[in-house]
C-alpha cells in the first residue's frame, strides 16, 4: 500500500509537467496572440512587435514555457492581459468556491447514488428499480444549468425558500452561507448522482450474482451483513473508479452553474477570459483545473488500491 | 413489457425524423420570421399566435426553436463526425498493431479522459474565436478516446480469429485488412458509442452556446436560447422551460436509439 502511495506521488510531477506543457502549447497556437488582443485587431505590426517585446513574447518558446512555469512554481502567475489584475491572486480568491462546489457535489452524488443503485440491484425488476432507471435516465438527459434555472424559478422565486443567487461566504454565518450554496450543489450533482447509481447498480448485480454471495448466502448470514459487508465493497471498486473521472466533470459543470448562479469562482474567470481573449487567464485557470483533477485521480487511485489488493499492482 | 419497449423506441424515432424535418425545411414552415422583433409584444405568454410565447424582443419562441434544430443537429454530427474521425483511426492502430504502439496510445487516452471536456473546449474556443463550428470541433476531439478505446476493445476482440488470419494469409495490405475485414466486425460497439455520443455532444453543445461561445447572435440556437432567456426569468419563466424541455428530449430520444441499437447489435 505504502508503494503505492509513493508510486502515485512520485507519477504526479510528469503528469501535472505535461498537462502543463500541453496547455501551453495549445495556446501558443494562436494567430496574432497575446500581443494582438491589447494593441487591438487595427494595430500596426510596429505595436504588435513592441507589445510582444514588453510581454516578452519574441524570446523563444521554450524560455517562454520556462518563465511561465517558474513564476508559478513562485506562487506568480502573471498579470491579466486586459485590466492587468494579478491571475494569482484571482485563483486563490476564487478556487476554494469552484471546489466547494464540485467537491459537495460530488459528496451528494456519492450519498445519493450508493443507496440507490444498492436498492436498484436488490429489487432488480422490480417498480423500484424501474423508477430510480427512469430517474437516473432523466437526469442524465436534463442539462444541469437548465435545471438549475427551472429551480430558480421554484425555489427562489415562486416559492421564495432559497437566495436566487450569489453565494454567501461563511463569514456570513454557516446557515445562510449554506442557503446559498443548496442548490448550485443539488443542480451540479444531478447528472453525476445517475452516473454513480448506473454504475452500483451493475457492479452490485454482479456482485450479487458471484459464487461468494451464493456461499454466504447459502452460510445463513442476514442479508444486511451480505449486501453491505460483502457486496457493497466489491462493487465499491468501479464506482470509485469512476469517481475520478466524474471529479473532473464536476469540476468542468462547475462552470456553467457558477454562471447562473452567480458565484465568483474559477468558472466565471475562465469564461471572461475566453470572451475577451485574455491568454495567461485562460491558460492558468485550466492549468489549475487540470492539476486538481491530477490530484484528485490520485487520491482515486489509492482509495481504489485501499478497497481492492488486486489493483496495487 | 417488450411491447412498450418497442413503443417508445418508435417514439424516440418519430421525433428525431421529426427534428430532421423541421431541419430540412424550418426556414419554410416557421410560423414568423425568427429574427423579425416585435417590440410592442415582447414577454408574451403562451397563445394561438404564438405558441410558445415571444421573447423579450417579441420574437416567437417556437420558430426561434425549429430554426436553431438546423446548428444544433449539424453540430452534433460534426462533434461526433470529428470524434470518428480521430477516434476510429486510433483505437484502430492501438488495437492492431499493439505493444508498445497500444500501450502508449492508450495512456495519451486515459490522460485525454479526465481532462475537463468542457474546459477544453472553452480552451480550444479562446484559441480559434467564439463559433459554433469550431466548439463543436473541439467537443468532437475531446469524446475521440472514448471512440478510440471502444474501436480499440473491439479490434482485439476479432483481430485473432480465422477470418482475419486468412487475409494476411492472401497477402493483402495491412491497412486494407483493418478497414475491410477487421473494422466492419468490431463496428457494432462504435455505432452505439457514436448515438450516445450524440446525445453527449448535445449537453455540451448547449452549454457552450448557455456561455455564449456558440453560435452567434442574432441568429437563433437551441444554447443561445439559454442565455437569452434566462436574464428575464421573473418576467417570463416559460421562455427558459421551452429550450430545455427540447433539449432534454431531444438527448431523451438519443440515448433510447442508442439503447435500442445496443440491444439489436451487440446482444444482451
């Protein structure tokens, strides 16, 4: 286990340098580039070059990366093209909300998957199984930012129970900081509670259908000690697996939900950045996005070495 | 119980030749012009007129909705065209000449998986400029791994049997083999995979377009109806439920031919 975890932590610095590497490289791509979105679209190629000299965008790319990566790894991330704000101070003001919310999403998914796809797989066939497949199909097939805005319009202002936007801080106090974050995190969970149900509810059949249950069963031991003790574990594995890759989803929704509710997280920076094409924002923001989903697999891939020995390799 | 499975199977189909149509002809069936404002009239609810009520502008929601089928399905095909593309040609080689060929094809797989699609995508569209085209381009590349790793199962599934063996036998070329004889028997899978792909595309292609780096305005799409809508929601909640009711079905129907292929094709 112990090999693992040092395994893991040690595959962490290639993968984080080449996520890093790739998300530079992309938007190197960029015709005009940085340089072209200050001086705007009828700027002189005089401007553009001096412009390009003040961001020291005429040195070679690999200087370039190299400056780019040493500033961050200083805690620096540069200044943002267009209003000149310092990107990381931005991250650190607005990434604890983003995994606030992906984090208690995913919390609520796991909460609210579990026992359904459990109940699914024991009651195969039958009205309850027909149910939460058909829930669990919906919610697979409703965007999450529309169901956002219908509860809006039930929650907040047909019914007027919820804030209808912006988040509280927890300065606030925890009720109403709570209050606030309700349904962001309910509407962002939505589509990752189906998925975390779909897949226990397969990794339990198949649990259920394995020759140890028959031999438990046929042991006489109470169903409650046979479906959660043996079970459940088993089918624990895939969805923990597959957890990972639905952090990192989470992670992505959390964009679109932060722009209907209104909450300043990492997701709204990144759209400006997108629409106004500001580089070092959009490139900082998805590196940050990506090194957390890195991390996040890692952790996946322990939990997963803890629940299942096969799988330490 | 078979025969309601068959029931909305149909169901599904109807509406999806049901978008097709609205598609083909939208411009000519549209009951109004779909840009055309009536400012005298805007937030107008659900009427005989207007059947699904007018926009803050005055403009008919119903014929915003059949003109913006017409982005919506051309980018899904080019989303999951794109994802084929990429995707087929990867899995292919991954699962035939494999070795150290597949095991480093596949790890650049994983790695693609977990990275955000929709950050990608957002990425990609700082990179190339706000268009609908080019988002779904990028969506397209994002879902390539997955197409690659179902091609890629389904090469090493028959690329060993007789049948396979015996056109290397005849000499034939490499590539031509995997086209002709091993692609076609590990095909059903991809089909599948490419119809909830479909539906995939969709979500991610209205949620750009919520963003507002879709198609632009003023031309009407299913995702800019989003976006349009949702800053009056007090006024006129309708106008947010008409898109995502569409949507919604819409993905619906995907997934259950998708469900329905998967049954016929690859068996229980």
């Amino acid at each position: 286990m112990l090999r693992l975890i040092l395994r893991r932590l040690l595959l962490l610095l290639p993968t984080a340098l080449f996520g890093s590497v790739l998300i530079f490289a992309m938007v190197q791509i960029i015709p005009g580039g940085a340089a072209e979105t200050i001086a705007g679209e009828d700027a002189s190629p005089q401007t553009i070059a001096r412009i390009q000299a003040q961001l020291g965008l005429d040195r070679p790319l690999y200087e370039q990366y190299l400056g780019w990566l040493n500033g961050i790894l200083h805690g620096d991330f540069g200044r943002a093209l267009l209003d000149n704000r310092q990107i990381g101070q931005d991250i650190a003001d607005r990434f604890p909300h983003t995994l606030e919310l992906a984090l208690s999403a995913l919390f609520v998914a796991l909460l609210v998957g579990l026992p359904l796809g459990t109940a699914s797989a024991i009651y195969r066939r039958s009205a309850v199984d027909n149910t939460i497949t058909t829930l669990s199909g919906l919610a697979l097939a409703i965007p999450e930012f529309w169901m956002a805005m219908v509860s809006i319009n039930l929650f907040a202002i047909k019914l007027a129970w919820l804030p209808a936007t912006g988040l509280e801080p927890w300065s606030a106090g925890w009720q109403d900081h709570v209050a606030s974050m309700l349904m962001p995190v309910l509407t962002l969970s939505s589509g990752a509670a189906a998925v975390v149900t779909r897949f226990t509810r397969s990794g339990m059949i198949q649990a259920l259908d394995s020759q140890y249950i028959r031999t438990a069963r046929s042991l006489g031991l109470a169903p409650a000690t046979i479906y959660l003790k043996f079970a459940l574990k088993n089918a624990l594995v895939p969805v923990v697996t597959i957890s990972g890759i639905i952090a990192g989803a989470l992670l992505g929704g959390a964009v679109l939900v932060e722009q209907v509710f209104v909450i300043p997280g990492l997701g709204a920076m990144l759209v400006t950045g997108v629409l106004q094409k500001d580089y070092p924002t959009v490139q900082s923001v998805a590196l940050v996005l990506t090194i957390a989903v890195i991390i996040i697999n890692m952790l996946v891939d322990i939990a997963c070495g803890a629940l299942d020995p096969r799988s330490r390799g | 119980m078979s025969h309601t499975i068959r029931l909305d199977f149909y169901v599904a189909l109807a509406f999806v030749a049901l978008l097709i149509v609205i598609m083909l002809f939208g411009p000519w069936i549209v009951p109004y012009d779909p840009i055309a404002q009536d400012l005298r009239h805007p937030f107008a609810p659900p009427s005989a007129a207007h059947w699904l009520g007018s926009d803050n502008l005055g403009r008919d929601v119903l014929s915003r909705l059949m003109i913006g089928t017409r982005p919506a399905l051309i980018g899904v095909l080019i989303a999951v065209g794109m994802a084929a593309l990429v995707g087929v040609p990867w899995g292919l080689s991954a699962g035939y000449v494999g070795g150290l060929t597949d095991l480093v094809l596949m790890r650049i797989a994983d790695a693609m998986l977990v990275f955000p699609g929709l950050v990608l995508a957002l990425v990609l569209t700082a990179i190339f400029g706000p268009s609908l085209r080019m988002s779904m381009i990028a969506i397209g590349l994002v879902y390539s791994p997955v197409v690659a790793r179902v091609v890629r199962s389904g090469v090493m599934a028959v690329r060993s049997r007789d049948f396979v063996l015996v056109t290397r036998m005849y000499g034939l070329s490499g590539p031509y083999r995997m086209w002709r004889h091993v692609l076609p028997n590990a095909a059903a899978p991809v089909i599948v995979q490419l119809t909830l792909l479909m539906g995939l595309s969709l979500l991610a292609q209205v949620g750009l377009g919520f963003l507002g780096v879709g198609l632009q305005p003023p031309f009407p799409s299913w995702g800019s109806a989003f976006a349009e809508s949702f800053p009056y929601i007090i006024v006129s909640p309708q106008a947010t439920f008409a898109p995502g009711i569409v949507v919604a079905v819409t993905v619906l129907a995907l997934y259950r031919i998708g469900d329905e292929l998967r049954d016929r094709m690859t068996g229980p």
